[in-house]
C-alpha cells in the first residue's frame, strides 16, 4: 500500500469511524450518561505518521516471522493480508487518536470511565475490520465472486461469532485489545489468526466460495 492509497484509506475510513465515535460518546455525554467528552486528533500529519508506524510494524513484523525481508532465492517476502489488518490495528491503537481534553490524568481517569477506555481499541479494531474488506474485495479474482462481495460485504454486515455470555464478540475482542495494549503490548501475530478467523467465518456463514488462498489454510 503506497502513503496516496494509505492516506485515502485514513480520511474514507479510519477518521469516518473515529468522528463516528466520538459523536456517540459526546451525544451520551449531553444525555448526561457520560462523563467526559471525547476529541480526535485530526490533523493534517496525522494520516502521514500513522502510515510510517504502519510500515515500520510491517517491517518489524517480516524480520521476527521470516529473519529477512527477502525469501532464499531473493524474492522479496510478504505478509498476508491479515498480517496487514493486524499492523494496522496495532498502528491506530498506538496513535491514540481519540482522547479527551478534560482529563488532568488520561490513563488513570481513563480506566475508571466504563466503556469509554476503550475508544481507541474501538477504533483500532474497527479500523482493522475495514482494512480487511478492502484486502478481500481487491484480492477476488472472479468477477461474480467481487460483485457479490461488494454487495454483501461492510462493517455492519461482517460476520462475528455468538458468543454464549452477555458479552457480544465484538466487545470482548476490543477489551482484549485495551488490556493488551496496557499489559504486555498487542501481539500482531495472534490478531492476524483473529483476523483469519473471521475472514473465514465471513464465507462460511454466507455459504460463499473462499479464494483459493485462504482454502489451502481452511483445509
């Protein structure tokens, strides 16, 4: 992903959802069901530094999996596209792009705040989710294939699984994502298999014919 395409995704997807969330907290800040008011950091350099972070994590990432960057013949070596989705995840969680302007102590007041602690996971994860659909969309080769994708296919209508407790998928995996970013750091690799997971769950559940290259991994 070249920085044009980066910033393009940034400005139609990762600052669409973070506004998105800000105005829900601050709409239930004014109904007086929140207590305290959520910003976005939305400054011109921000698209351009979150993509170096983005490459950087790419780049770090290569060298732990494969020890290079290039394969033993000399190809160059890539990540899938869930690889991709994690880093970019684990890029916007580390941006902190929401936060708000009232707190003396972020971190802190933070964690006393309920649900709000876990705007920029929200956000991340979110961010991610997206991140991935455009990597399928792009990568189905078949035309019907790609046309039923982008029929289909969104945030809203992504596949999550149903989980036995009161606690919805969505929200337990963007608490995980908040108590790793505060313990021991995000793990990219395990985000990736999440990110698989999910992907798979998508065809599974719509009875639609993965690519090949995420069948050789379903079997």
């Amino acid at each position: 992903m070249t920085r044009d395409e980066f910033r393009s995704f940034y400005e139609q997807s990762i600052i669409i959802i973070a506004k998105e969330i800000c105005q829900k907290n601050n709409s239930a800040q004014e109904a007086g069901n929140s207590t305290i008011v959520l910003c976005l950091k939305d400054r011109s350099e921000n698209a351009d530094s979150l993509y170096e972070d983005y490459i950087a994590k790419k780049n770090m990432l290569k060298l732990v999996i494969k020890g290079s960057f290039y394969e033993a013949n000399g190809t160059p070596f890539h990540l899938d596209h869930h690889k991709l989705a994690a880093c970019l995840t684990w890029a916007v969680a580390s941006a902190r792009l929401i936060y708000s302007p009232s707190m003396d102590e972020p971190f802190e007041q933070v964690l006393e705040t309920g649900d709000l602690h876990r705007a920029n996971e929200e956000l991340a994860f979110r961010s991610g989710i997206n991140f991935l659909i455009q990597f399928m969309i792009d990568n189905e080769s078949d035309p019907k294939g790609k046309e039923n994708l982008l029929k289909t296919l969104d945030e809203k209508s992504f596949c999550y699984p149903e989980p036995l407790q009161s606690v919805g998928y969505f929200d337990s995996a963007v608490r995980g994502l908040f108590f790793s970013s505060i313990s021991y750091g995000i793990n990219p690799i395990l985000l990736a298999n999440v990110f698989f997971l999910l992907e798979t769950q998508y065809y599974l559940v719509n009875r639609l014919q993965p690519p090949l290259s995420l069948q050789t991994h379903i079997h």
